[in-house]
C-alpha cells in the first residue's frame, strides 16, 4: 500500500491521477468488452454484429459504474439525477458505438483484418473517445465552496 500511496501522490501532484485511473477501468473494461466479444463470437458462434452488441453492452455497465465512483467521483443527489448521468453517459456511449461498429467494419470486412486484431484497434480509439465524452460532457466535478466563516476562521 505504501507504493500505492507515493505513486498516487506523485500523479495527484502532476495533476495525472485521473488520467492514470480512467486508462486503468478502461483498460478493465477492455478487457470485458473483448472477452465477452470472443466468448460471443468464438464460443456461442454468433456473427460479429451480434458478439460486438453483446460486448459493448457489458463493457458501457463497469464503465459506467466505474467512471461514476472511481474516475470522476461524480455526486447526484437524487434518482432523476443519477438517470440522467446514466442517460448521457449511454447516449455519448451509443456514439461511440458507431465508431466502433464502423472501424470494425472497416477492418473486418474491408481491409480483411482477423477480428481479434480489429477489436484490439478500435479499442483504442473507442477510450480515447469515451474519455473525452465522460470528462466534457457526462460527468461533472462538484466543487466545494467553503463558508466564509470556515475560511476566515482558519487564518
């Protein structure tokens, strides 16, 4: 834990923690987008659309879990609120869905790339994009404003 402690230290100071934490749970959700995919696909044989829908789903859940409590640490105070994040968090998601279905398509069945490998590069773009998405338009850090009194009583 001491090494945990110092690293996040030295990221917090280079203002790079929540770039490090977002790239690791979207590393994770990599990792569930491409193992559901290959199950789908390689172990249920169902057709690359069908594997990838299947995919996209279970990896868009943890992201949204965990950009919402671990990444962005994002507050709502109620169940309209929390809705409403999770609806633009689906809509930007279903964006980048598209981009992925289409450089799938692209690489599968245009430039004749083995699936796998096609999976592995759109994911790339695919977390570029969602990071993006996530940090300008989704989720939103709540700034805490002290009191007056609280400030001046400190000094």
């Amino acid at each position: 834990m001491k090494i945990y402690h110092m690293v996040k230290e030295y990221l917090v100071a280079k203002r790079l923690w929540e770039v490090f934490i977002y790239l690791f749970f979207g590393g994770l959700a990599t990792v569930v987008n491409i193992v559901t995919f290959a199950l789908a696909y390689q172990v249920f044989h169902l057709n690359w659309p069908i594997s990838n829908t299947i995919s996209w789903i279970f990896s868009v859940l943890f992201a949204f879990v965990t950009n919402k409590v671990w990444v962005f640490q994002s507050k709502t105070e109620n169940f309209k609120e929390l809705v409403w994040e999770f609806s633009k968090f689906v809509f930007a998601r279903v964006i980048s869905f598209g981009m992925d279905m289409a450089t799938m398509y692209l690489f599968i069945d245009l430039l004749h790339t083995g699936n796998l490998i096609a999976k592995l590069i759109t994911q790339i773009i695919v977390v570029i994009a969602n990071y993006i998405f996530s940090k300008v338009f989704i989720f939103k850090k709540v700034e805490i404003i002290e009191d007056e009194k609280t400030n001046s009583s400190s000094r």
